[in-house]
C-alpha cells in the first residue's frame, strides 16, 4: 500500500460465501422487483444452475422475462 501500512486479510471472513445463505427464491424477488423498477413494467426472474465459488461469488443461469396479468 501507498502509506506503507499494510492491513491483514480475514481469511475465515473471506472464505464463507454469504451468497449460500440466501435461497433461490430470495434472489429470484431481488432481481425481478429490481428490474420491474427499472423498466418501469412486471417482470419475472427464474435462476437455474447455481455454482458458489469457495470465495464470495456465484455463477448461475438468469432468465428474465415479461410477466403476463389476465386482469391488465
């Protein structure tokens, strides 16, 4: 580091992905309600194929699509 103090890595804190306590569904919410906002119209959000690193991340699958309401 520029200032010569060098600060020490949490390996345990880097090592628990927080990403596996949270369930498809929970993502599912997050991600549709985000983009409903955005876009301004109903969206639905389907998440397949989850693959958690050993570290903080996620690969998965995101199909995003336009929901559809009879009443509308």
């Amino acid at each position: 580091m520029a200032d010569g103090k060098e600060k020490a890595l949490d390996v345990e804190k880097l090592l628990q992905n927080k990403l596996k306590s949270l369930s498809v569904a929970d993502l599912e919410i997050g991600i549709s309600k985000t983009v409903s906002e955005l876009v301004g119209e109903d969206y639905k959000c389907t998440i397949g194929d989850v693959k958690y690193s050993m570290f903080s991340g996620a690969d998965f699958r995101v199909k995003i699509e336009l929901s559809y309401s009879p009443e509308d």
